[in-house]
C-alpha cells in the first residue's frame, strides 16, 4: 500500500471508530429503528426512516414518530393487520414530496411481502440468492412496483441503479440491516448479504469529504459515483468498505477539514 494511501486509511480508520458510536444515534435517523426491539418493527421502521431521509434530520425523526403514533407504535402489528379504518389514520401524513398516496402504497407492499416472508432481507437476497448490490437494487424496485395500481408519482420515492440513481437511501437502509460490528449503531440483523457488498451511501457530506481526500471524482452523483467511491474505500478495507461512511460523515459534520 502507497505511504499516502497508508496515511488516509490509517486517519479513516481512526475517525471511523470515534464517530461510529452510539452518541452518534440520538440525533440521526438511524434513532427511529432503535426504538424498537423485534427484527420485523426494526427493518419497517428503518426503512421508512431511510426512505423519508431527506431534509433537516430534526425534522426528518418527527415526521418518523408521526408516523409510529399512526401506526399504533406497533408497526409489524399494522402492516400485517391493519383494517380499513386503520387505514385513515394515515390520511394527511405528508414529508416533502412524499404524502399519504405513497405511504398507502408502501403499506400494501410490505402488507403483501411480510404475508409471505418472515422478513423484509428476502426482498433484497431474492429466492436464488444474493449476486451484488445492483442486481438486487434493480430487482427490489422492480418487485416493489409489481402491481398494476401502483401509482406513478410513487416511483421517485424508490432508487434504481437502473435509472442511475446513487440510491443514498437503500444504501443507508442497508448498512443498518447489514454490518455488524457490535459498536451498536448498525443493526446486523440480516445475513444473507455481506458487508463486503455494501455500497457507500452518498450525501453531500460524505461527497465533501470523500472528494477532499481524491476518493470520489466523477462529477455527477450518480450510480458510477457511488461505486467509485466504494472501490476506493473496498482499497483500504475490503471487508467492510462501508464503516467508513462514519467517517466520511464525521468529519464534513464537524467540519475538521480545512477547506470544507
């Protein structure tokens, strides 16, 4: 390994450990899954915590525990169970673009999933098994929307590799669910996928810093800079490229680099 590369892995590493911690939660979204214990509350809720990630993170936890006050603070509970009157409920819920339509929407899809699977990982692994995190990407978009009353506004709410999206929000969803490394911020509840797949989630934080250090120079954030971003990280740990994103974060966050 370069001195230089030696040097950034050796400052990554570092800050990866002292951001990667749980003072890191209370004010993240990653907050809203940790108020739950069951594995199936805890991926529905991340995921909606992921999927609603955008904007000031304060506001983006209230609209979450909206959200869990609608569902009763029972999530897997409604998503499986849930009448017609319960359904009102959700009337009116709204977070930037998104609004009750598509809330309606993301109900019936993990109503129809968790009907038939034990947990939201096989959306994602898929019945013949995991290949690499675009072919899964694509593959859950597509089976998110495979209904023919989809609504079409729904779409901008789901990424796709296939439309060259970075997909920062999946990617973020997933390192929660996936990386495991008992610091007790990710989750590392699902184990069909590898942390060695992950791909880094993108913001502008972490296209601040990544860019400072020469790991990210394609322009447009898209999905090709997210994979570059992920094998320069993959160069300094292969493993687990994506504990780095804490890092990343971090120090845009705090805003110790000069020049940021």
């Amino acid at each position: 390994m370069f001195l230089l590369q030696q040097h950034l892995k050796d400052l990554l590493d570092y800050k990866a450990e002292v951001y990667n911690t749980p003072l890191f939660i209370e004010n993240d979204p990653i907050s809203i899954p940790h108020r739950f214990t069951r594995k199936q509350d805890i991926e529905i809720m991340g995921f909606f915590a992921a999927m609603l990630a955008w904007g000031q993170r304060k506001t983006i936890i209230a609209k979450c525990s909206d959200l869990i006050n609608r569902f009763g603070n029972e999530p897997y509970e409604f998503i499986l169970h849930h009448s017609s009157e319960d359904l009102k409920g959700l009337l009116g819920f709204k977070h930037r673009t998104f609004n009750d339509t598509d809330l309606f929407y993301f109900v019936h899809f993990l109503h129809q999933h968790y009907s038939h699977h034990e947990s939201l990982e096989q959306a994602f692994a898929g019945d013949a098994g995991f290949l690499d995190m675009e072919n899964s990407l694509i593959r859950f978009e597509k089976s998110f929307f495979d209904d023919p009353d989809a609504p079409i506004r729904t779409r901008k709410h789901i990424a796709t590799p296939a439309r060259q999206s970075a997909c920062k929000r999946l990617n973020m969803f997933l390192r929660w669910m996936v990386r495991s490394d008992n610091r007790g911020v990710d989750f590392g509840i699902w184990k069909k996928i590898n942390s060695s797949a992950l791909i880094c989630p993108i913001d502008v934080h972490v296209e601040r810093t990544a860019r400072h250090f020469g790991l990210l120079a394609r322009k447009q954030i898209d999905w090709k800079a997210a994979m570059e971003l992920t094998r320069n990280l993959r160069l300094l740990d292969p493993r687990d490229p994506v504990k780095y994103d804490f890092a990343l974060f971090g120090l845009s966050i705090e805003k110790e680099l000069y020049g940021l």
